[in-house]
C-alpha cells in the first residue's frame, strides 16, 4: 500500500498540515525524513493514533525547528540529553529525532547512539510492526519502507523482532513487556521463539528502573483484556519477577482427593469481568490484586478441605508492600487496599440473611467506593456450574436491591455520626480523652445496628446514656 492512497480518503487528513511543513522543512535543510513506528503501524490498521514521529537523516533538533517555524511558530521542546525535540499541533504530538544506530552495554539499557541513516534506524526497532516508515519527500511521498516484512506481519496479527529476539531483549529487556503489552492492545500473537527468548532473558529486567515497568503494566492492566498480557507474563516467567504475589496463585493442589480452584485463573477471569464494565484503571488492580492473600492463607483441614481464612485481610497488607515496589501513587493505591479487604463482605452477605444492619455497615465502611466493590464482587461471581453461577447473581441482585433500599431510608454512606467530638468535650467539660471515643463509637454502632435513627436528638438521648455509665457530668 502506498500511503499517498490514505491521504486521498482522508485517513491522514488531519496530519497533512504536518507532514507538508516537515517536507518542506527537510527540503530547506536538504535532508530527507520519514514518518516512522506506530503512527505508521497504526494507519495501516485502522487505530487511531495521536502521536507521530518523525526521523530524520540529518538533524532532528534541526528539522523540528524549521518544522516550527512553518506551523506558525509552533513551539518547539527540545531534549538534549536524547537529542530529540517535540511539538505539538492540532492535537498531534510530534517527535523529531536524526536517524541513529546503537550498541549496547551488558549493564545497561541505554545505547552508545551514532549517526546512522533510515536503514540504521529500523534494524534498531523493537518489532518489524514498528519498524515501518513511509517517505515525505515529495518524489516518493507515501512509498513504504518495510525491510523486515512488517506489513505481512501486521495482516497476520504476529509480534516479531527484527533482529535475533535474544539480542532484542537482551539489548533493551522493557521490549519483552512492551511485545506483551502489544500483544494485548492489538490482540496479536507473540512467535514462539519470541516467547522463548523472553523467558531465557527474564533476569535482564534487573536493568530496568522500575517506572518504566509500572507505566507498561498500566497499559497492559488497561487494555481490553487485560489477562491476555498477564497471561503471557506468566507464561514468560515474567510476571514472577514483577509481581510474585500474583504469579504465586498458579496451580492446583489436591488432598484427599479434594482439589481447590486455579486462583490465578480465577484471577484472570476476574479481572476480564471487570474491564467488560469499567475503564478505571484503579478497579482493575484490585481484581487483580483480590485474592493475593489466598497463597499465603491457604490450607487443607480434613472434613473441611482447602481454606482461605482471613485472606481478604492479609491480601490488603500485601498491597502495600506493591505500592511501595512498584512506586504506584499512595491515594489510588489505598483505594485497592480497600476493595481488597472489603471484596468479601458482599459475598458473605449473599450467602447469608441480609439484615439491614449488614447493609448499613457495608455501606459505611465502603462509603463513596461502594459502586466500584459491587462491580469487583459481582465479577467475583466465576463457577463451571452455570447454574451455581445464576444462583449466585440472583442473589447478588438481591443484595444490590438491599443497598439501595437501605441507602435511600438511612442516608448512612459515608455518614458522620450527629454528636462530634467538640460537642460531648462542651457538654461535660473535658479534654480530650477515651470517653469521647468510647461515646462516639457507641452512638455510631447504635445508628448501624439500628437501635437508634441518624437524627441528632436520637443520638444525643444516647450520648447521655453512654456518658452518665462513664460518670460523666453536664456543666451546661
């Protein structure tokens, strides 16, 4: 396919602007330049892509200037460290960079970077669905550049290194998680002796900082289907070197021919249901993340079988210790500790009656969250049985029908109790002290056991009852 066929059906209309000036701006500086990777990659596909990089056989600093200065002055941001440069226009962020070739040291994923030309270029690219450019000049504008095959590739939907894999992932291992992360996003498949080589070169990740891992795990955690790229993770010894916790629920154990559930497949399944119905990054991790205390809570009792106690407890202190490795931001990450610890109690709620005080309680305790851990639980829901499985959501549908109810007679989501703390220290004349929250805890059990209404002449009747037991006395 020649290029110049997608600009006349408007495919690069948008574009056109910018691309004419960087023509026009090589031309001026008698250089030639290619549009190359994944705008190109993405054109042929039919993905839509708002960034586009530009790769120059001369200067790329150079050409993004002179680019600037006929896209009205655009402005121009220039890195020196990479020597590469960046304007914005119309909604496209361009990148400029000057045609290179690397070599790379065992220690280290950034290259010794040379002069090189377009062909120098591509043999440096991290997949041949990558490695496509087309020209700008205006004697060939349009004419693909495909030296490894890419465009077969990319009809066949296959992710494939230009090079030996061995050397491509050795050279830059974050490409072994950015082919998953590919993968993912454009449901392709990875050629087994690309598979292979990222198994035999795992401990290259040691390299990595371990931003540059997080930001592709984001990407793969908001794909479509996200458990395509866990999978694959998993299945390139990956994933145990990113996050065991996760890895560590594969398999199946059996005694006295009792067998529990593959929690990593459960898992998988899990965190598919939840991206079928919510793009919040911050949900997804917490599928992923529900059952992490089931390796380390899981055991056999003989008349009982397998047991998870507690699991749901110690798989919220677990994510801490995630957050922290992963440098994955506090506030979001509280959040999934939330879902995690609390990802139980509507299941329990299912299986038992469901009184209001259950409700009121689940409801204050999840607050604001309560949507977001009735979608996690709800995809929680995963049997062979069919009919387990409709049994469970009729019921789960009950529950759901509870909350609102409760909700809308008891107002108690994310409710503070009537009687402060300022007003009970005013009242008798005190410090703060134990008393206070001994009373404060009192009356606010007492709102969701539903001994009492949340009104404030309710809670204050209690507050003295609480308060003359403690031997409290009113000054007022």
């Amino acid at each position: 396919m020649n290029i110049s066929e997608a600009a006349k059906d408007n495919r690069i209309g948008k574009v056109m602007p910018i691309l004419l000036a960087v023509q026009k701006a090589a031309e001026n500086l008698g250089i030639r330049a290619f549009v190359i990777g994944g705008y190109v990659r993405d054109l042929l596909i039919g993905r839509p892509c708002d960034d586009l990089d530009i790769v120059a056989e001369g200067s790329g600093v150079e050409l993004a200037e002179e680019t600037g200065k006929l896209l009205n002055n655009a402005k121009v941001v220039v890195f020196k460290r990479f020597g590469t440069a960046m304007l914005r226009h119309r909604g496209m962020e361009v990148e400029f960079v000057g045609a290179r070739k690397e070599s790379y040291r065992a220690d280290s994923r950034k290259p010794v970077v040379e002069n090189g030309t377009l062909r120098d270029d591509q043999l440096r690219r991290d997949f041949t669905i990558n490695a496509l450019s087309f020209s700008l000049q205006k004697e060939d504008f349009g004419e693909i550049y495909d030296p490894f095959d890419g465009i077969s590739d990319l009809r066949n939907g296959i992710i494939r290194t230009p090079l030996d894999p061995d050397t491509t992932y050795s050279d830059d291992p974050l490409r072994m998680i950015r082919g998953i992360r590919f993968a993912c996003q454009l449901n392709f498949r990875i050629v087994p002796e690309s598979l292979a080589s990222m198994e035999r070169n795992r401990s290259r990740l040691g390299i990595l900082s371990v931003e540059r891992i997080t930001e592709e795990m984001n990407k793969i955690m908001s794909s479509p289907k996200p458990s395509v790229g866990l999978t694959l993770l998993e299945r390139t010894s990956l994933l145990g070197l990113i996050l065991p916790q996760v890895s560590a629920l594969k398999g199946v154990e059996e005694h006295d021919g009792k067998r529990h559930k593959d929690n990593f497949l459960h898992t998988m399944k899990v965190l598919d249901n939840v991206a079928l119905q919510s793009d919040s990054l911050w949900l997804r991790w917490a599928a992923l993340l529900h059952d992490i205390g089931k390796a380390v809570t899981k055991k056999y009792e003989p008349g009982t079988g397998w047991t998870f106690y507690s699991h749901n407890y110690v798989g919220a202190k677990m994510v801490r210790k995630i957050t922290n490795y992963l440098r994955l931001p506090f506030n979001e990450m509280k959040y999934v500790e939330k879902l995690v610890e609390l990802h139980m109690r509507p299941i329990a709620l299912v299986e038992d009656e469901v009184t209001d005080s259950a409700v009121r309680r689940l409801l204050f305790d999840a607050g604001d969250d309560i949507d977001d851990l009735m979608i996690l639980c709800g995809a929680d829901i995963t049997s062979k049985n069919e009919d387990t499985v409709a049994r469970h959501k009729h019921n789960f549908e009950l529950v759901k029908q509870k909350l609102i109810e409760v909700e809308e007679k008891d107002k108690v989501r994310n409710f503070q109790p009537p009687v402060t703390g300022d007003m009970i220290m005013s009242i008798y004349g005190i410090p703060p002290c134990r008393e206070i929250g001994v009373i404060k805890e009192y009356i606010k059990n007492s709102i969701l056991d539903g001994i009492i209404p949340n009104e404030e002449e309710a809670a204050m009747s209690l507050m003295r009852e609480k308060a003359a037991e403690l031997g409290l006395k009113e000054i007022r």
